[in-house]
C-alpha cells in the first residue's frame, strides 16, 4: 500500500504546480521524509504509512492553513496450528489534521513555526480464529478520537520552491474504545471505554517541502 501512496505524494507538486495566487498566496506539499525511509529500508515491513505522513499548506509567507494526513492498513493470517487452524487480523488507522500556522523570520532562510491543529482519528483492530470443526471467533475493537495540539517548530527555506521543516507538539485527546467479541456473526461480549491522553512529541521527524 505505501507505494501507491508514494506515487500519489509524489504528483501532489505536480497538481498543484502553477496554482500560485496573484494575491501572493502559494501552496506547500511536504512529505515526512524520515517516516518514509523508516518504511523502505524495514526489514519487516508492515504497509503502515504512519502518523501524519504528507501534508498540503495554502497561504501567505506569513500564515497558513494546514492539512496533514496519515494512517495505514495491514492484512496478516498466522498458523497457531498443524491442523490448518489460522488466525487472521486486519488493522486500519486513519489520521488528519486541519488547523493554522504562522511565522517569523529569525535569521536569513531560517523561520520559526508556530500554530495549532485539530486532530480526528479512528482505528480498527480485527481478528478472527477460525478452527476446524469450530465456529470462528471473532474480536473487534474500534477507537473514533478528536483532539487538538499547539504546535511549535523551525523551517528552513534552500531556495524559492524547496524547504525543509520540522516541530514539536502537545497532544491533547478525548474518544472512545468499543470492544466487540462474537461468534459466527453473533455477540458475545461487548464492552465500552472512554480515553483521555495527554503527550508530547519531540522534533524528530524531518519534511521535506515543495513550494508553489
């Protein structure tokens, strides 16, 4: 799956080439270029694409609204027997982001980044056993989030159309975890958790940014 997101990525600068607004507006299309190295070079890769991989910018030198997007998707089956017993899981996470940023010039190509994001996210775990001569079994557990975080971080401008950025953020969160274990398509057990989760994040990632 990461490939064809890749390829996807990739053209963004080229969709959005030209599209420079006469008011001076422009657009930013950044990819997180550590995420993307981590995925490539794994020797166990696992089709996720990770937490808020590429994101889209419209704005001024000075402000800017921002999209971030992330998520990914893996399929496995495992044998947990010599009886052709196999247990298969899928997981699908979804991540977005949608806020505002603004800057300030520090030093010649230097910008310091500031802003804040509001952060919807849902994740699906499934797994289902299936054994012979036995009913499978099945368990699901789904968690829908929202929250948001400030956002602090530096940019560095290499020329006109090319930049790298990083930053830092504090995580603030609220949602729900639905647990879901049935047996042939019927319920068993159903149990429902709410979350709260506060964490930060450290400038650890590095995107590389295509201006236009």
């Amino acid at each position: 799956m990461k490939f064809p997101l890749l390829i996807i990525v990739c053209l963004l600068p080229v969709l959005v080439y030209g599209q420079k607004s006469r008011t001076g507006k422009h657009w930013e299309v950044g990819l997180n270029s550590t995420q993307l190295l981590r995925n490539l070079f794994a020797q166990n890769p696992t089709g996720v694409i990770g937490d808020y991989t590429f994101f889209v910018k419209r704005g001024t030198e000075k402000r800017l609204i921002r999209t971030h997007y992330g998520g990914g998707y893996t399929e496995t089956e495992d044998l947990f027997s010599n009886f052709g017993d196999f247990l298969h899981r899928q997981q699908l996470s979804l991540r977005l982001g949608v806020g505002f940023e603004k800057r300030r010039k520090v030093y010649e190509k230097l910008q310091l980044v500031w802003g804040a994001d509001v952060l919807p996210e849902y994740d699906l775990d499934r797994s289902t056993a299936f054994s012979i001569g036995s009913p499978s079994l099945e368990n699901r557990t789904t968690t829908m989030k929202i929250g948001g975080r400030p956002i602090l971080g530096l940019r560095y401008a290499f020329s006109k159309h090319l930049a790298v950025s990083t930053e830092s953020s504090l995580y603030l969160y609220y949602g729900e975890r639905l647990n879901w274990t049935g047996q042939n398509g019927v319920e068993l057990k159903r149990n429902k958790t709410r979350l709260f989760s506060v964490s930060h994040t450290l400038p650890s990632s590095l995107y590389l940014v295509f201006n236009f």
